[in-house]
C-alpha cells in the first residue's frame, strides 16, 4: 500500500467514490434511513462531504448542486420517486445511532 503514490491514491478514492455514488443511484430502493442505520451515513451525507471539498477548494457549490451529483436528479424528484416513510421503528433506530455531528 505504501507503494502507491498520492495522485494515484487521489484517482482510486475518486473512482470508489464514483462507483460508490453509481451503486446507490442504481439501488434508490435502499432508503436513507437504511443507511444511517446501518452506517452512520446516507447519501445526504455524501452530498455534505461532497460540498465540504468544494469549498475546501474554494468552488462555491450549493447543497442542491452537490445532492444532485449525489442523487444524480435533483433531491425533490428522487424523494418523489422512491423515499417511503419511515417506520417507527426506524426512527427510534435512527435516534439511538445518529452520529452525535448529525444532531444540530
């Protein structure tokens, strides 16, 4: 591993990143909920991340702009089409694991 230098790192993040944000666009069945739960993390998060590094960089990026690189659509049309309401079971999950940074 530390064989590999920091722009070919740079590239690998930026492709699982890729792959990862392809392999969620392709499965809008598996709710947000479902991966706070599970992971501590959603795709809301990603898009956050996502314009965190902008900014980093001093790119100004919306939170719109950065969910629909997420959602690959803007996040009113992908709520429409596929988030199902929660259960109260789930949320009472999502209460208990919530990342502490999530709650403000």
């Amino acid at each position: 591993m530390a064989d590999i230098d920091a722009k070919t790192r740079q590239e690998l993040e930026a492709a699982a990143f890729r792959r990862l944000v392809t392999h969620l666009r392709a499965n809008p069945d598996v709710q947000n909920i479902d991966l706070m739960n599970l992971a501590g993390f959603c795709r809301n998060c990603l898009s956050n991340w996502y314009r965190d590094a902008a900014n980093e960089k001093g790119i100004g990026l919306s939170k719109e702009d950065s969910r629909e690189i997420v959602y690959g659509m803007a996040y009113g049309e992908w709520k429409e089409k596929h988030q199902k309401e929660a259960s109260a079971e789930d949320l009472v999950r999502f209460e208990e694991a919530r990342p502490k940074e999530s709650r403000d």
